[in-house]
C-alpha cells in the first residue's frame, strides 16, 4: 500500500491526536508501506510552508520517517537530499536533483541555477 502526504502531515503535527497515534500503531504494526519521493516532497512543502515548521525539524521527521524499516521508498536518494538540505539553503526539489545527479549521472546537472554551485560533486553545465 501506498501513503498519502495528509496521512504524514497528521503524524508530524499531531493536529489530529487521534489520526497521528492511528498512523503511528500501523509503523509499529511492520506493515510494509511506500511512501513516494512526489509524498516527501509535498510534505516537507506544506510542512515548511503551511505549518511554518523549522527546516530542521522538517529534516528530522522525514529522516526518522524514511529510516523505518517499514517505509518502502528510495531510502538512499531522499536520505542523501535530507543531508543536501541540512548543509545548504537550496529548495528540496534541487537538493533532490542534486542528490539524484550524485547518484545516477556523476554529479552532472544540466542548470541555469547557480545554486548547484554549493553542492560538493555537483558539476553545474549550462546548454
């Protein structure tokens, strides 16, 4: 099965206790469950945009989120954009890309965005 973004932003904010713990008894169930790359990223969006959580917080939660045994995901490409955005003030989509170019393609990354320029192993190459 698969987890939708309103079911993490319900545990990492415990707005709705009832629904959090619910989450919360089906982690420690062991139940396997995915959770895409789209559903982290909308997550950390809403967390940092509409909840006005801290970065690091944000950081935290979907490190732990990521680490569970349980949660099917590609563990190393978010684990790997969550260390990318502790070191650097860039948005998660490039810390992603970034962390995605390290991975996959040599640290190439085919930009305008000078940002990349922070990431170490990142080649930014302009067309």
């Amino acid at each position: 099965m698969i987890v939708d973004t309103d079911i993490l932003i319900r545990f990492f904010t415990n707005d709705d206790p009832v629904k959090a713990l619910r989450f919360e008894r089906f982690l420690r169930s062991e139940r396997k469950m995915a959770v895409t790359a789209v559903t982290v990223a909308e997550a950390y969006w809403v967390l940092s945009s509409f909840y006005r959580f801290p970065k690091m917080k944000i950081l935290d939660c979907l490190e732990s989120l990521v680490g569970k045994a349980s949660i099917i995901s590609p563990k190393i490409l978010l684990l790997d954009t969550v260390t990318i955005l502790r070191r650097h003030n860039i948005s998660f989509v490039d810390a992603f890309t970034a962390a995605y170019s390290l991975i996959k393609h040599q640290g190439r990354v085919l930009s305008y965005d000078k940002g990349f320029a922070k990431v170490k192993g990142i080649r930014r190459i302009e067309p």
